[in-house]
C-alpha cells in the first residue's frame, strides 16, 4: 500500500467507503461484477440461500449484495461496476482498498486469502460465426480506453506488448489522415489469470454452456466507439472497429466488443492476491448487425457457471 | 443523420430506446445531467411544480425525471449520466437520438427547437485558492480520457487545438521514460456552448453563487487517473496530475478535475442544435487534499442556478 493515504485519497467515513458505502465485512472474498445494477437482485435471487443472511447497498446507481450460495453455503458478493471504464476503475479499487486497507486508520491490512472476481457482461460478438447468446471466456484483454494507460503496471509478459503493438498498427492504420486524432489511440493489454481462464471453461463444458475463447476488446463508449453512427456531424475516427479487429493471435482471434474488462483485468494483473476472469455473453453480432431477442439472452446458466468457477478458485490457496 | 441505422445501431424497441427505457416524449428540450441517480429524485422535488405531472423512469441505475418548474412553468427533464465518459457517452447519445431521429422507423427528424442541456457535478479543485463549495463554470473543457478521440468534429477554432497540444506536452513529459504507456495520453478540447456560458454567469452573479471560470480538465478515473494511489503494485504513469495541469490560457486557468464533461462538451460542439454548458462544485481540492464536509457541498444553490440559466437560453431560438 502506498504511504500518505488521506481523506483526499481515499474518502471514507466510519469505515463506509464513498462511492459504495459498505464496510470491508460487507463484502466477500469471491465476487460477481456486473453493468446493471437490476441484475444484482436477479443474480441473488438466482444463487443466495435465502435462509442465510443476505446484506444489500444501493447507493450513486450501484448495488452490492452479499450472501451464501445455495448448497455449500461459499460467501459471494455481487457488485454492480456500471458502464465504462471509468466506473469500473471507481468500483474495483474501493473493493480492494476493502480488503488491503483499513479504512479507518488507512493503514495496510496483510491479505490472507485471495479475491475471486468475475465479471458477468453483455457484448457484441466481432465473428460472423458467432451464434448470439454465445458465452465468450476472455483469454486476453485488450483495452481501447484510456484508464489503463495511468497504470504503471508491468506487462504479463513479452506477448501482450506484442499484442498490444499489433493493436496499435491497426488503429493507426485505420484512421484517415485527415482525421483530427489520428494516432491517438492506444491499446493496453493484460491476460486475465490463466487459472481463473480454466476454471471458467472447466466450468462451462460440465454446465454444457454455448462458449468460446477468445481476446475481448473493450471501448470506451457504445456509439462511434463501436461504430453505431447516428448523426453525420459526428464521423468517426476509425472506420468499422469490428472489421478492423481481424487477426489471428497465436490462434486466438479477437471475439467481442465490451466496456469494462480492460480496466479489471490490467488492475487485477498487478496484484498478486487477485484472480480475475471474464465472460460475456454475445447478445449482437457487430458483423451481422443483427441484435439479441430477450429469449436467447438470459444470463442465468452463464451466472450458475461463473460461481462454480469462483467455488473451485476459492480452493487454491495464495 | 446516418443512413443505414439499424437496430443494431440503434438499440430500441416500441419507440423505447435501449438504456434509458425512455421515448422522445418522456424527454423535454431543457436538461440538467447529474451523475449520480439519486439526485435526480432530489433535483425534481427542489426545481418541480408538484400540481402538474412528473415523470420518472429508473433503468440500469439510470434515472430520467420531466416535470415543470416552479413558477415559469418550464419543461425540464432530469437525467443521470452515470460515472465517467462512457456511461456519458451512451446516454448523451441517446438523448440526442429521441430528438433527431424517428426511433421507430430510424429515419432523420427536422429539428426545430434548440436543446439546451447542462452537467451539474462535483470536482476535485485544482487551485490551492479556490475555497471548497464553490461552482466552477467550464469556459473549455479537456478531456484526458479518449472517448472523444473516437468523433472526428472539427476543432471549433484554433485555440482549441493550441489548447491540446499544451496538454499533450505537457503529459507526454509529466511521464518517466520507463513508463509502459509514456506518450500514450492524448488530450481533446472542447469549448460549451459561449451563449450558455455567459448565462451561466450571469445567473451565478444574480443568485451570489460563489463561482469562477475555468478549464475543466475530464479524467478517465478517479484513482491513478486523478493522483490517488491505494497500492504500490499500482504505479501511476503520470505523476501529480494537478501539479502538471498549472499553466495560463489566455488568462484562463485549469480550475477543476472531473470525470464526464469532455465527451458531453465535443459531442455538443459538433451539432448546432445543441447547447451545452457545465458547473461543478469543487469538493476536494487536490492542491491541499481536503475533502468538503457535508454542509459545505449542497448543490441546491447550483441547480437554482443551472434552472434560470436554462429559462434564459431557453428563448433563444434556433
């Protein structure tokens, strides 16, 4: 933890963190994220023991709740990050100032046990292929945002700066010269953990969910940061992202299009005591421009798979 | 508007469009935007005729309110933006869709009224002078996040690309040649709206609001993004962010730190109907690391404010 962490730094009170408001006891050790805060209760409602304790907080459009799985009784929370980057770096750092920091004297706690997160998303699938409602397991992560970018935090190792230096040539290739930012925009990348990654597919092959590996990229918005153009006074920089998104890396090819993974995934890497894995489910397919019917979009088999990975994680030690 | 928007494009069912589970009716001309959602219920109990209908939708932690105002009888709807420019992004979007697009058949509306619409936040102050509490009124606006580097609109004058090459020099030095991402920050600048600035101020002076005029500068985050570092494993790439952001434009100074306004201020300046506008209250100042107290931080002399700002662009036509 870094030395002089003030009310400036890290705003709390009584131990209640800003943008949250719930204590370090609030939250479990194993966690779901997810965009939309309506799907915290669904997700409870789905997976808590309702004869146990169940803690819930909505505060700013955020919802935490925390309770015990049906069953073998593992403690889970599961926390709204909300949409963007930008959100998501507010949400995870409060969790783990939770669990690292006393939040009270703002002094360092030494972690014993790991944290398990997964976020649980919607995305748009970039491979023709791709059947809508397809869970994709992120084995690389590719940031289009920025927030990354203010993290010093070394690389995994020497193939995401590879893969980071293939995103870039493509970016900058892909925006004409007259454009305004052309070259402006940079990828950061980071791997989700590996074991968390075989967990998840593990997982699904015994819940015989519809998935797919692949690199996910995220963006730092849903209209001209995907390519939804509305109003012709505002062009686009890049043209068409899914279809300059082709590429094959070490056989795993660039699979959807979301708004948040990067971020968890490079914060998460400069930890060691954090796992972090990802799936999203293809709810539009950005080749085909063809959009998800509420029918092929429940979340909820991709939900009961995630914490039966969080449950084989929260068995491997630090 | 584009053509060829689709229902991938344009996410919306029923004339219902995707995130904010709203129509075109449901959203007046004059706006005020707020972060976090349960202000709006708090807005519209302050500024609302409650003798006259009030309408409220809450989706995704998302919140719009329509109502009158007291007094005058305004049309005024109230609506959360969320935290950070991707969230901004998407419901900016959005609003501007149910103005000039038919949602049903997605094709092109004439628009015949303006629409004015104003962010009213909080932000960490940059000024070690500025005392805590008061509103700053943004005069340009740069965004370090690069959500704005995805829309080609053109600079609306020179200086606002003098502006951004002040700031990327200044970035591109702020970082050690070791950073994984030096030279990977870029800047955009936006100004609001002149015509909405200048009411802006002239409502502040009317009310005795204690206010200035700034830059405000956007981030893509709250922690490493502004300068708050929790963990050592988490280096920043730039260091001191306020300390860098300390220069004269034209008598014209960076006043405040806050993470929306950029993307709301470049998507406005590229379209003619719209008016943007925005003020802050500083409530940190990163310069001392204070943090206001309750009593010091109501924004309800602020909304009065942004109101009769709205009532006066409001009768200025197209």
């Amino acid at each position: 933890m870094c030395a002089n962490i003030n009310e400036a730094t890290l705003p709390a009170k009584n131990g209640v963190i800003y943008h949250l408001q719930v204590t370090a006891n609030d939250v479990a050790n194993n966690i779901i994220m997810v965009g939309d805060p309506e799907r915290v209760p669904k997700i409870a409602e789905l997976v808590f023991d309702k004869s146990k304790d169940i803690f819930r907080k909505d505060h700013r459009g955020l919802c935490v709740m925390t309770g015990y799985t049906i069953g073998d009784g593992m403690r889970l929370s599961v926390i709204t990050h909300g949409m963007g980057t930008g959100s998501a770096e507010i949400v995870l750092n409060e969790v783990l100032a939770l669990k690292a920091i006393d939040i009270n004297s703002r002094t360092p706690i030494e972690v014993k046990e790991p944290v398990n997160i997964i976020r649980i998303g919607t995305s748009g699938a970039l491979q023709s292929s791709t059947k809508l409602g397809t869970t994709i397991i992120t084995k690389y992560s590719i940031g289009l945002d920025n927030t990354g970018l203010f993290y010093d935090i070394p690389p995994q190792s020497p193939q995401i700066v590879k893969l980071e230096n293939i995103v870039d040539d493509l970016f900058n290739k892909g925006a004409a010269n007259t454009c305004r930012y052309k070259g402006g925009i940079h990828a950061y990348a980071s791997q989700p953990d590996p074991r968390m990654v075989d967990a998840l597919v593990r997982a699904s092959e015994k819940n015989k969910l519809l998935h797919k590996l692949g690199i996910t990229t995220t963006v730092p918005g849903f209209f001209n940061c995907q390519g939804r153009l509305l109003f012709e006074e505002l062009p686009e920089t890049v043209e068409s992202i899914d279809k300059l998104l082709c590429f094959d890396f070490d056989g795993v090819q660039p699979e959807n299009l979301e708004m948040e993974i990067s971020i968890l995934s490079l914060i998460s890497s400069g930890l060691k005591w954090v796992r972090f894995g990802a799936m999203c489910m293809a709810i539009a397919n950005r080749r085909l421009n063809t959009f998800a019917s509420d029918v092929e979009s429940s979340l909820d088999p991709t939900v009961l798979t995630a914490v039966d990975a969080l449950r084989e994680m929260s068995k491997i030690p630090l």
